[in-house]
C-alpha cells in the first residue's frame, strides 16, 4: 500500500512517469491521457494524490496496477533519500 500523504505534486507525477516507462513511451502517454480524460486527474498544475492515482490505474489495469504503485513506490523513497 502506497503512502497517501507527505509527497508532493511533482514527485508524485514523475514517480508515475517514471514507473510507466516500463510499458514504452506511447503506452505511457496513452495511459497518461486516459488517466486525465477518464478519471479527472490533472498533470497540468491542477495536482492529485497518489490514492486517485492507484484508483486510477486499479480502474484501467484491474490487478495488473499492483506493478505499477509499487514501482511508483520506489521511485518515491528513492526521491526521498
């Protein structure tokens, strides 16, 4: 379970950035637009938390997500440290 607070906007938005560069560029910008479209999370300034993220993906990936919030996870302590 991914912490729901003490992160901010920035990190959060590269730490999902960075945990999609797995699945390649194009898939990355797919996901990212469908994320923003479909599930009202804003890239652009607007910010989110990282539990309208995991809702997001678990909506879009089903168990698949599981990969990616962890990832996100890591990318986040790593920031941290």
């Amino acid at each position: 379970m991914m912490p729901k607070n003490g992160y901010n906007y920035y990190q959060i938005r590269v730490s999902l950035e960075r945990a999609l560069d797995v699945m390649g560029e194009s898939s990355k910008k797919t996901l990212m637009f469908h994320i923003a479209k479909h599930y009202g999370i804003s890239f652009e300034g607007k910010g989110c938390s990282l539990g309208e993220i995991e809702a997001a993906l678990k909506g879009i990936l089903g168990s698949g997500a599981a990969i990616i919030t962890d990832r996100m996870y890591r990318e986040l302590q790593a920031m941290a440290e």
